[in-house]
C-alpha cells in the first residue's frame, strides 16, 4: 500500500487479528496483515500462530529472527495495512552518506562531537560523497555478484570509472591530472592519502569481501609498476586504457612455489632479439580471470625483470576455487612461450625484485585500510545484534563475557584505527622514496597487527552470533562471511609472519651502532 492508503489502528483491534486464516501482527508500530503469507512463511506457520506473535506487537520476536532489510523487500513490504495510533517507528533509516550513530561503528573523526588533527572538510565533503555513491551504486551489484559469483557489473564499472575511483585508489599522483574526481568533489591537487582510505574503507563496508578483491583490486597492484618504472610511450597508452575501464590488469607475481618468498620466482623471461619469450606458471592471481594485461615477475639470465604482458592465445586463465567467492576473478595463469616486446620492460633488467618490492608498500596499506573497515563494519553488527537478542528474559549485553568480548573487540579497532593513520599521515608528508626507506617496516608491522586483530574479532563476533554465525544468509551472514573471509587479509601482499619479520628486520636495520643498555 502507498503512504496515503495506510489506516491507523489501535492494539485492541490488531488483537482481535489473531487466528488462523485472519493473522495481524505489529513490528515497529507498523501493522501487517500476514493472512496469506502465514502458509508461505520459511519458518512455518506454527510460530506465527503463537500467543506472543498473532495479533500482538512482534517486535521482539522479529528482530531477534531477521534483519530490518527484511521489511524493505517488496513481497514484505506491501503487507503493511497501517501503523498504531500514536506510536512512531523506533527504527528509522539514516539518510543515504550519513555516518552510523552505532558507536564506534565510524571512525572517531565521523562520530558526533569528536575532531581529528587529520581531516578537514575536504576529507569531510568527500566522505559524504563517496558513501553515497557506493550504497547506491556499489553495493547492490555487491552483493548480487558476492552471491552468482559473476564479475563486477559493466555498468558499475563505467560509473566507477566516470567519476574516477579507480584512478584514485592508486593515490595521488600525476596519473590524477586533469580527472574529475568523484563529479568534482576534490581537486585532483588536494587529493591525498587520507581521501585515498576514505575510499578504500567506503568500499569495503559492505561484508562483500571477494567483490572488494573483483572490484579492480588488480588494477590497484599491477598498474603502479607502470606508472612509476614503464617508458613514456607505455604509460601513455595503458595508463589511461585502465583508468577508464576499457582494459583490465592484475599484477601476476605468486607462484606455487613463490607466495611470499618474491625471490623464489620460477617463470622465466628469454630474449630474442626485440621479445621477450616468457614461459611459466602465476597463481592466485586476483582478477586474473578477466584480465586484459598481466605485469609479470620473471626471472632472466641477467636477474629479476617485470614485464607488461598483453592477454594472447599463448596466455590462459583457469578460475581457481577458494574459500571466498569467485567474482574476485582468482586465477592460475600460464603462460606458454608468450612473445612481448622488449619495449614492455617495467624498469631495469636485474632490477626486477625492487620493481616489486617498492609496489608492495601501496598495497599492504590497501588491505589494512579495507581489513580495518570490515572490522568496524562486524563491531557495528555485534553491538546491534546483543542490544537486540535476548537471552533468559535480558539482552544479550547484560552478560559481562559478551561486554568483555565487545571491549576487545573495540580496543582493538581503535588501536589500528590510530596506528593507521599515523601512518598515513607520514604517507602525506614523505616521496615515494622515503615511505620504501621509512615505512616498510611499520607497514609490515601494521598489517600483522591488523589481520590477526581482525581474526580475534571475526572469533569473538561468531561466538556472539552462536549458530547464525555460521549461515550464509540471516541475521549473521555478514558475520559468517567476514570468519570466512578474514584469512585472505593476512595472506594476500604477504603472508602475516613474514610482515612480522620484515618489520623488525627493518628496525634492527635502523639500530644505532652505539646502543647499549
């Protein structure tokens, strides 16, 4: 029914609505006539039919089964005949762009009453934006292709690349010049890092993780080495080939034998005259399946050499299966005595693994940016579900294991939060030389502490959840999909240890010769 076709009730009457054939029930001051849904309700008709539900304000017993979303689908929706008399909704949806009023659901900066040495309005205004955007954009096709499986939708893509997102999660930089970014929110010369996490975290909210890989995670890794180590000529045909969405690139560097241990690459680059000859095998290579350029780690004669590898007949993909959905585009890539112009080259020759090297800062603050988002995203989750769930006759919350679970998990989001953006605030004030020499280490260190953080929380939130923590659908798959999900933040761009280890490597590096106790 319209708004204007709503009546108003009182509870005595939806009472008198309480019998088989003739069922009302009230959510949220809203009255539904369940009469013919009764026999088509999942969970049967037993439960409707019961003294608590028929006829009576369900509230309780809706939400402690089903999520809001619920209500908002069209079969649901069109049930509603009126609301109560008097009563005003407790539940009102937030304006699309507006900051949760759940705390500690935003970042501190987003949260009413609290300030930031970081953000200014700029970073205010794009945020607004930029979530905008991605609820109504973004996140439908999320989470249709979360579920089919289906790469990203083109026309997502053309919007994306219309205003310019792809090109800014690369960061700042000359390839930014002369773009509107987000319809011209922010100049491509007041573009930073901190703007570069906003949209990092406001594409990563939505508990899609494989979608977050599909949604040109490639494009993130394998077009910088281009920006910063190809020719002139390269750059000003691919570059702007990427950015506007017409071709697809990944960054091919793991082998079976090779993940974290980049000097352990196994695919060879031969040259012959003005080609290379590459022969070899990648794996998990994200969006892979669909990608239109592979830069490709080799190993030569002469050392470690990067190369640009357009997709031809002597280059496969094959979807690998994981554990998250296949819409990221995971792929084994062979290559098969594949010819590429010498010209292709990514920087020098022998000077392969710095190339690498130097692109693997950008992207491990990529995954602590989007690991930290999804973090904030289970805390939100778990603070609404344990006001809402009641167990013997109370809330959930009033257990103090649950608020002890809720405290750890709340310290631990804000630590990385902090971390983070200290971070990137030396990320603002550093060239890209400085953040290799400076930062790597911190980063490492940043991105270990981050992921096993974001486990600890992906545990504590399925034991909140119980059972419906591990369903795909319901009020716990976002819980069920981030358990799943939360290893690949601490394996992809370097596996958890080796970050650790790096990190203190790059300290004792930095030791002063005259330290002593």
């Amino acid at each position: 029914m319209s708004a204007a076709q709503l009546k108003t009730y009182t509870l005595q009457e939806v009472a008198q609505h309480n019998r088989e054939g003739d069922v009302w029930i009230v959510i949220d001051s809203k009255v539904y006539n369940i009469s013919k849904f009764a026999d088509l309700h999942p969970g049967g008709t037993g439960i409707l039919l019961t003294d608590s539900v028929a006829g009576k304000d369900a509230t309780q017993a809706f939400y402690g089964l089903h999520r809001h979303e619920v209500l908002l689908r069209p079969q649901y929706a069109r049930l509603q005949i009126g609301t109560i008399t008097g009563e005003e909704p407790l539940y009102k949806s937030q304006t699309v762009g507006e900051p949760s009023n759940v705390p500690y659901a935003e970042p501190s900066w987003l949260a009413k009453g609290f300030f930031s040495a970081y953000y200014n309005e700029s970073h205010k205004r794009f945020q607004r934006a930029m979530r905008k955007f991605a609820m109504e954009v973004v996140y439908p096709n999320a989470v249709e292709c979360e579920d089919n499986g289906k790469r990203m939708s083109p026309d997502v893509l053309q919007k994306l690349c219309e205003m310019n997102i792809p090109a800014m999660r690369i960061g700042p930089g000359k390839h930014l010049k002369g773009r509107s970014l987000l319809g011209g929110i922010v100049a491509p010369e007041e573009f930073d890092h901190f703007h570069e996490l906003i949209v990092n975290f406001e594409l990563s909210r939505f508990g899609t993780r494989a979608y977050l890989d599909g949604l040109l995670a490639g494009e993130v890794i394998g077009l910088p080495p281009i920006l910063n180590f190809g020719s002139p000529e390269l750059q000003a045909k691919i570059v702007p080939e990427v950015l506007d969405g017409k071709k697809i690139i990944c960054l091919a560097i793991s082998e079976a034998f090779a993940g974290s241990d980049v000097a352990g690459l196994q695919t060879t680059a031969v040259l012959e005259g003005n080609e290379w000859v590459i022969t070899g095998s990648k794996k998990w290579i994200t969006n892979g399946v669909f990608a239109d350029y592979f830069t490709v780690g080799c190993r030569s004669k002469d050392g470690y050499v990067v190369i640009l590898v357009p997709r031809s007949d002597n280059v496969s993909t094959k979807a690998i299966k994981t554990a998250y959905s296949s819409t990221a585009g995971t792929a084994y890539v062979t290559f098969e005595k594949t010819r590429v112009p010498v010209a292709n080259t990514l920087g020098k020759v022998g000077q392969g693994l710095q190339v690498i090297l130097s692109n693997f800062n950008h992207e491990r603050w990529m995954i602590i940016c989007t690991s930290l988002s999804a973090q904030r995203m289970v805390v939100e989750e778990c603070l609404k579900w344990v006001n809402q769930r009641m167990v013997f006759g109370k809330p959930l919350s009033s257990q103090a294991v649950v608020r002890s679970k809720l405290a750890n998990m709340i310290a631990r989001v804000e630590a990385c939060q902090n971390w983070l953006e200290s971070v990137t605030h030396q990320m603002n004030n550093m060239s890209y030389e400085d953040q290799s020499d400076k930062l790597a280490g911190q980063i490492g260190l940043l991105k270990q502490f981050v992921t096993r953080a974001g486990r600890e929380t992906a545990e504590d939130a399925t034991q909140l959840f119980g059972g419906r923590s591990i369903t795909a659908g319901g009020m716990g798959k976002l819980i069920e999909n981030y358990h799943r999900t939360s290893p690949y933040d601490a394996i992809l761009g370097g596996q958890e240890d080796v970050m650790g280890d790096l990190g203190v490597r790059q300290a004792l590096k930095k030791m002063p010769k005259d330290a002593r106790l």
